[in-house]
C-alpha cells in the first residue's frame, strides 16, 4: 500500500465507507425482541416501523370547556350530559355546545372548543367569545398518518422514541444484537508494561456507551506474525476486531500490514488530525477498526470517524462562541479538531500557549497535543481546515453529543 498524502480521505468519504460496512454487517445479523422500558435505548431496529393507524384516531378536546361548531351563534343550548375521555363519541346538534374535558372525543359536527375560563353560562344557555375552526382541538392523523414510514431499519433508537412507539400501539421491537467487539492493543512498551495503556478504558467505554459489548483481550508486541496471528485468531470470535497503536507508516507499525495479509483494507488515514492514521479493513469473518495510539488522536478518530459505524448517526450539533485566541493550522489539505474550553460565550483553545495547557504558541501542534492526557479536560473541539482568528465566532461541537 502506498503511503502518501493522494491516499487519505476526507473525514466524509471515510464515514460513508462506514456506514456502507455498517449496513452490509446489519442486513444479515440475528435480532432480538425487546419490550418497552425494558432497554430499548440505544439499541438498533431491525426493520421498519410503519403506522398501522391515525395518530389520533379521533378528533380530541386539548382544553377543559365546551365544543361546539364555530357557524352556530350564540347563544347556544348547553347539552347535559358531558364527555370525557373515556366517552364514546357522540353527535351535536345545531345550535347546541357540550361540556368537554380535556383529552374527549369530540362529538360530530363540533369543530371546536370554548375553554372554559371564556365562557359564560346563563340559564342553560353559553355564551362566550368568536373561535375560528380548530381551536383547542387535535385533530385525527394530525400527529401520524395511517402507513406512514416512521422509524427505518437500522436506526438507532433513544429513550423517546418509546412515547411514539407505545402511541403506534406498539409494545416491543425487533433489534439487532449488540455487536461483540474485541479490543487488542498492540506495542511491546505496552506488552511489557512499561508504558500504560491510555487508549484501550476509553475505546472501551466509547464503543459500550454506543450499545455494543466490548471485550479487552490484552495486549500483543510489535511483532508482525503475532500481531498477523491475533487478529486473525480473534476475527473468528468476535463481530468487530477494534486495535489500538501501530497504525502508522513507522518500521514497526505492522498493524495495516496484518490487514492487508488478512482481508481488504477499504481505507488507510484520513485528512483529519489528530488522529489521521485510521483503517477500515473487511476480514473473512469481521469487521477490522485499527485506531492511532495517541490517546487524544485516537478519540478524535473516534467520535468522528469510527461512530458512525456504531451508531449510524452522523450529525454533529454545535454551539456558538467567540474565540480567545487566534489560532494557525499546518495546511488546509486537512480538517483540525481543536479541543476548546467553553465559558460562557467564549471558546479557549486548550493547548493554545495562554490556556491552562501550553503547547503551542500560535500554530496548532495536533502531534504534540494527541498525546496530552490533559487535553481530554477540554469541553469540545473545533473542527477547521482554516486558521482562526481572536474574536471569530466558531461552531463548536460540545464532546456529550458524540459519546
């Protein structure tokens, strides 16, 4: 494989490649069905969910007072008897207006509700101010359509998702079993002990906190036939064979190398820094994420990057604020994540020489700062491919909404 700048993707293209894994490995796995309230949450459906019936299924009153039809005038003959929401629906006639509690059917030709703090009563008779049509009603299907397409296959879902589901009339789902993940560090420091393992807690945490079960098998040296060995040997265990380290270009960085040997490497590095030297690779029998060994390259790879293919979600929401520092990058070829402090409206760049972490001065260094354990103390980070300025408004991408 040649290494040079021509190879590496942009972090776009890279995800696509992903997801394109991602939905080959989901399309044959097995399912399993699990209840509502009963861990639904991050799991991911196996098929789609269409509405099988209005949402509502009736017009319903969203407001304690009385329905009536807005052409009628007033004053109109109050019925008397009223409804609720346990009422079947009933019919009004001209003239007429019922007592309705919030959450009833509304009767036929009523085509609206008087709430109840504007009407008047006197002698049986209600009085009350000018509606338009619709006023304090729901109407039937204006919340879900009958065969309407709500939730595709393969999506993740979240805890909300269950008010929808259970209003489907749906009580459990279909999804697909977590993928089992093996998480092998490579390196003979590492191996040895005497460089700790930074990178494999946090891999770990970030692929469980996606849904999926993750495996820690230890640690393997920068041997190539060993290295070539393991993988192999766990690829005919494990759905997902996740290593950290040995990514590179270096003389012992044989990790792409054991891939290549094993299966098809669909890509290798990335424009994006820190954290560049990621691989995607198909085995025989798994899937192969091979993640740099710096611990802060290795996140930022991994929030951008590799969760995607865990998830399937490829948003990143961002939130405002202005610059403290001016900033320089090494060259435009390539995306900078630049971790920030936010406070308040501002946005530090931590590693930035005048916040509580100096690393550079003005250009950022993404070599030096991957390997700054401190650095994880920062609250986002800034993606750009252009310098910024002390002052500039920039969208920052807060670290909660992609772990």
């Amino acid at each position: 494989m040649e290494h040079n700048h021509d190879g590496m993707l942009r972090r776009g293209k890279a995800v696509e490649h992903m997801l394109t894994v991602r939905q080959t490995l989901l399309t044959d796995r097995s399912t399993e069905t699990v209840a509502l309230g009963e861990g639904i949450n991050g799991r991911v459906l196996a098929q789609r969910i269409d509405a099988e019936r209005d949402v509502p299924a009736f017009d319903y009153a969203t407001m304690d007072g009385y329905a009536l039809n807005t052409s009628d005038d007033y004053p109109l003959d109050i019925v008397d008897t009223g409804v609720f929401p346990e009422s079947e629906p009933l019919a009004l006639e001209e003239g007429q207006a019922i007592r309705t509690a919030t959450g009833a059917p509304i009767p036929e030709r009523a085509n609206a509700v008087l709430k109840k703090e504007a009407a008047t009563i006197e002698d049986g008779r209600l009085d009350g101010v000018t509606l338009e049509p619709g006023t304090f009603i729901y109407e039937r299907a204006s919340n879900v359509t009958a065969g309407e397409t709500l939730f595709e296959a393969h999506e993740r879902l979240s805890a909300k998702d269950a008010t929808l589901l259970r209003d489907l009339g749906i009580e459990t789902v279909a999804v697909h079993k977590p993928l089992s993940v093996a998480l092998l560090a490579t390196g003979t420091e590492i191996h040895e002990d005497r460089i700790t393992d930074l990178d494999s807690p946090m891999v770990a945490e970030l692929v469980q906190s996606w849904g999926h079960k993750t495996t820690y098998v230890g640690t393997v040296p920068d041997e190539y036939d060993r290295i070539e060995a393991r993988i192999a040997e766990l690829s005919k265990a494990f759905d997902v064979v996740m290593t950290t380290g040995g990514t590179s270009v270096g003389e012992k960085d044989y990790v792409v190398r054991a891939l290549e040997s094993l299966g098809r490497v669909i890509f290798h590095r990335t424009r994006v820094r820190p954290g560049k030297p990621i691989a995607l690779a198909e085995l025989p029998n798994a899937t192969a994420i091979a993640v740099p060994g710096k611990p802060i390259g290795a996140h930022t790879i991994m929030t951008l990057i590799v969760r995607p293919f865990f998830t399937g979600e490829t948003t990143l929401p961002t939130v405002h604020a202005e610059m403290t520092d001016s900033v320089n990058i090494g060259s435009e070829d390539f995306e900078y994540a630049i971790p920030v402090l936010l406070s308040g409206e501002t946005a530090t760049p931590l590693g930035h020489v005048d916040s509580p972490l100096s690393i550079y001065e003005m250009t950022f260094d993404p070599s030096v700062l991957s390997a700054s354990t401190r650095a994880t103390r920062a609250d986002g980070f800034l993606i750009t491919n252009n310098s910024v300025k002390k002052g500039e408004i920039v969208p920052v991408v807060p670290y909660e909404v992609v772990e």
